[in-house]
C-alpha cells in the first residue's frame, strides 16, 4: 500500500513537473513499482486453499493489463500532445494497487487462516 501511494506521487510529479526532476520521480516509480507484482500475488493467493490454482493463474493472466494500457496511454500523449498526461493511466493504476493494499487485503483473516495450516 504505501509503495503504490509513493508510486501515484511520483507519477504525478512526473505529470506536472519539468526537467530532470520527471526523469528521476520515473526511475523512483520503477524502484518502488519492482516489489509490487510479487507482494500483489502473495496477498492475492493466500487464503485460497483448494482454490490457489485458479487464482495464481487468474493473477498471472491479469498482467495482460501491461499490453492493454501503453496504448492507452499513447492515446492520451497524442491527443494532448504532452506524453506527461498520458502518465494519468499509471496514477490510476496506482491508485487501484494502493485500494487493495488497504481495502482488499484482509491481514487478521490470512492471519487466522496460515495459523489453522500450520
């Protein structure tokens, strides 16, 4: 939750800023975004049991988003002719990591679950 809230800042600095400051807020949203994909499958699969299958293979296919949304993204840059607003589509992907790290990320359950495994 609190990489995806790092990464939505430093996307938006990279929307309304200039300069080197754009170049360095990016190489600071790939740091931050690098954990993101793994965390995200951890929490996502825990908990499943008999289910874990169907789920890792339903989170493994959801990155198809990464194909889908460059384009989006491109569609924007154009229209605007800024390719810093097409920055927008990652702010709000952020914003859907950060919504399941604080909202759909159950830790007392899981918690109460890996105990019952162990």
């Amino acid at each position: 939750m609190l990489y995806a809230l790092i990464s939505a800042v430093l996307t938006l600095v990279s929307i309304f800023a200039s300069g080197m400051v754009t170049i360095y807020a990016l190489i600071g949203v790939a740091f931050f975004m690098s954990i993101m994909f793994p965390t995200i499958f951890s929490l996502g699969i825990a908990g499943l049991g008999k289910d874990t299958k169907l789920g890792s293979s339903l989170i493994v296919m959801s990155i198809v988003g990464g194909a889908f949304l460059p384009p989006v993204l491109g569609l924007i840059s154009d229209a605007t002719h800024n390719i810093q607003y097409g920055y927008l589509v990652p702010f709000l992907c952020f914003l859907v990591v950060f919504y399941f790290g604080w909202k759909g990320w159950k830790p007392n359950h899981i918690e109460k679950e890996l105990s019952l495994e162990v």
